[in-house]
C-alpha cells in the first residue's frame, strides 16, 4: 500500500474499512488474474488491483469533520472554502487543510493551455457529442459490473422519479469540467469535480456501514481503481472511441489535449498519480487492463443501463432532445429508443451487448452506413477554414440550456445533495440484499 503526505497528515487510502479483508487482487470482483499477470507483469497488476482496496482519504477525512460536531466544519465550510480559498475560513480542521492543499496543488504536468485546448477538441465533433456522452459514456459505463455497485443502493437509477435528476446531475459534472477554461480553480468545472470528489466520500461512508456491502467480492466503495477507469476509460478510450467510430478523427495532438485534461479532472477528483493516467495511450492500456479484469455485466447493470437508456430518451434533460434536432423531430419515442440501441452497437463492444441482453435493431447499420459521408466531411472541415473554439461553445450552450439549474436555485444543488443520497443508501432504497457471512 501506498502514503501520501500532506499538512502534517499521512494518508494511506484505507481509513475505516474492516480488518481481515483479501488484497485487492483476490476480490471476487476480479476476474482473468492469470492472464493479466501474463499481459501485464506482476507487479503492474498487483499495484493495479491494490487500488481496488484504496479510496480518497484525502475527502474521506475532511467528510469525517463535517460529522464530528466538535467542530464547525461543515458542507457549508466547503462550500465557501471552494468559493473563496481555504484562507478564508476561521479554524479550519487538518483534515479540510490537508484536502485543500492537494486541490490547490497544480501538478508540474499540468498545462492550462493544453488543458483549454483538450475542452475544445472534445466538443469540436458536434451534434455526435451529447448522444456518446449520454448513451456510450455515461448509460454504457454502468455496464461495469464494479461502477455499478455503489449506485445500486440508494436506487436513484432504479425509480423513475430519480433516474432524470441522477442523470442531469452527472451532466453538469461533466459539461462543467470539460468546458474550456472549466478546470481552472475557481471556475465551475473545477468546483463541481471537487463537489463530486466530496459526495464520493459520503457515499463511500454511508455503503461502509450497509450490511449489504459485499467487501470481499467488491473492495472499498469508490476506490482508486474504479475511479482511474472513470477518468482514463468511461470519459476518456470510450469517449474518443465512440466519436471516432462515428466518422470523426481526433489529431493526434487533439488525443493528447483530451487526455491531460482528464488527467486533471481525475487529479482533482481524487484519483492518486500513482496510478493516474499520464496520456492517451497509457489511458489506453489502463482501462483495457481495467476491461480485462472486470466481472460481466449481471442484472443490476442490465437494469440500470437500460433505466437509464429508456428515460433519457422519454425524458430529454431539460426536454433539449440529446438526438440532433432534425433526427428526432420525426422519430417516435419507440424509434427513437431502437435508433439508440442501434448506434450503442456500433459503440460497445459485441460481448457487453450480449451481456446486457441488449435489443439488436435495424438501427444498428446506421453509422457504418453514414461514417463514409462523416469522415469525408470531417476530413474536408479541416482542410478548409474552421473554428474549433465557436463549434464547441455552440455546443455547450445547447447542452447548458438543457441542465441549468431552475431559476433562483442554490447552485450548491447543481450535483446530488449528499444528505438525501445518504438517506436512500441508509433505507437501502435499493433493496440490495444483506451480505451472509456464513
């Protein structure tokens, strides 16, 4: 295991968790140990797969103050720390001071230039963006058997009533984070990742006290593991690899834009550099370690994907149609559902599909049939003048009219209030069942 030392703290990633529990490389969630040793080495994988038994100490003990009343940290406390600097609170606790000093830490690979470029690359591809992020990254992660144990408790992706606000919540994250110049500190990417980064930890305090957390098979709720595939594979591989199967090509400077600023997305959220991506093609080999590794996908992620999937398309965020407007606008919600099952075809590999019992549609021949006319367009785009920069933020003002906060809403609701998700895991609104031990 590994420390981290900060503000007089050390942090090895494993506050609160049971004694007596396998290493992280003989979780029952860990599949294909032999033959990643064998791709991989050892110790890559045994490094790997110790991160499966490591979290964010880092939020985790700033979130322990907020609950010690013996102080007046709060959710509030971090708030305005996020807002206004840790300089501007009175008596702060270590453990806030040793989370801020990381957050404020800039890496000496970090490039805020580049970084502003990666957002622009990101949303240059066009109307071809919002349906990869709904549907390939965001609906298709939760094919993960790891990252989709966690959600499963509160039932937030089970009950129709919860699936549009869960799912809205994850786009502001998102939008807001891989906006140009959004990761800047105090701008509203970075504050949501680091909102985020801190929900994380209230999950991970609330599912470590559930009967119904299976240690052995899953590891810590929210680990370091889990978290690097978010970064380096759910919003980075799959991400560019869904767009660029759709008839779009990233430069290879584009590629690495994208990939520092989901370095630094992961940095923030969370994710230690020890196992942090450090570009495109060690992203690549990250999360195709990560795949390997993984359990198929069961029922619970049948379940969610497909929740997801069906009110997204019944229940465009903010009713802004995720489909470009002149696609959806003749299209039933039964065609459009079929034409969103058929372009995940081409976007997730055969065998997850199958896993998923997902319907194979007509629809399914649409991007191999138009990706010829795509990437001849695309190609003759940038021969001819363009301007990245206005493509992108006339994407982001479409996407942002569909997830803006309600009028005179408090913008501390942007992403999950944490106090009703710990109310949901606590009543295990998911009705997971309790772990036997025997």
């Amino acid at each position: 295991m590994t420390a981290a030392q900060t503000g007089g703290r050390t942090f090895r990633g494993d506050l609160d968790i049971p004694e007596g529990l396998p290493r992280g490389i003989d979780l029952g969630r860990i599949v294909n140990k032999d033959k990643a040793i064998a791709m991989y080495g050892r110790g890559f994988v045994e490094k790997m797969t110790d991160h499966a038994m490591l979290a964010d100490d880092y939020a985790y003990q700033a979130m322990l103050d907020f609950k010690d009343k013996s102080n007046r940290t709060s959710w509030r406390t971090f708030d305005r720390a996020l807002e206004s600097g840790i300089d501007s609170i009175d008596d702060p606790t270590p453990g806030m001071v040793s989370l801020f000093e990381q957050l404020d830490h800039v890496p000496d690979w970090v490039d805020f230039d580049q970084l502003y470029r990666g957002a622009v690359a990101f949303w240059r591809a066009g109307p071809i963006v919002p349906p990869v992020l709904a549907w390939a990254t965001i609906a298709g992660g939760f094919s993960m058997y790891s990252a989709t144990r966690p959600v499963l408790f509160s039932g937030r992706l089970k009950s129709a009533d919860h699936v549009g606000t869960r799912l809205v919540e994850s786009f502001r994250y998102v939008v807001a984070a891989y906006t140009p110049g959004g990761m800047d500190r105090f701008e509203e990417g970075f504050r949501l990742t680091a909102k985020v980064r801190m929900i994380h930890a209230a999950v991970r305090h609330s599912l470590s006290r559930s009967d119904s957390w299976d240690w052995a098979d899953w590891g810590i709720p929210i680990n370091n593991l889990d978290s690097m595939e978010t970064q380096a594979g759910q919003f980075g591989v799959k991400f560019v690899d869904a767009v660029q199967s759709s008839g779009i090509r990233y430069s290879d400077r584009e590629l690495e834009d994208i990939f520092a600023l989901s370095r630094y997305v992961g940095y923030v959220i969370g994710v230690p550099e020890e196992i942090l991506h450090t570009g495109y093609e060690d992203a690549r080999l990250k999360s195709d370690f990560h795949t390997m590794i993984e359990q198929p996908p069961d029922d619970f992620c049948r379940d969610v994907v497909h929740s997801v999937i069906k009110f997204s398309v019944e229940h465009p965020p903010g009713d802004v149609e995720v489909l470009p407007g002149p696609v959806a606008k003749f299209m039933t919600t039964e065609r459009r559902l079929k034409l969103v099952y058929g372009l995940l075809d081409t976007w997730i590999d055969d065998d997850v599909m199958k896993a998923l019992g997902a319907e194979r549609t007509g629809w399914r021949h649409i991007l191999p049939t138009v990706r010829p006319l795509v990437t001849a367009a695309d190609r003759l785009g940038r021969l001819l003048p363009h301007d990245d920069e206005k493509t992108a933020f006339g994407m982001l003002r479409q996407f942002n009219d569909a997830i803006k906060l309600p009028d005179h809403a408090d913008k501390a609701t942007a992403v999950a209030n944490p106090d009703e998700v710990h109310a949901d895991i606590a009543a295990n609104k998911g009705a997971m069942p309790v772990v036997s031990h025997s």
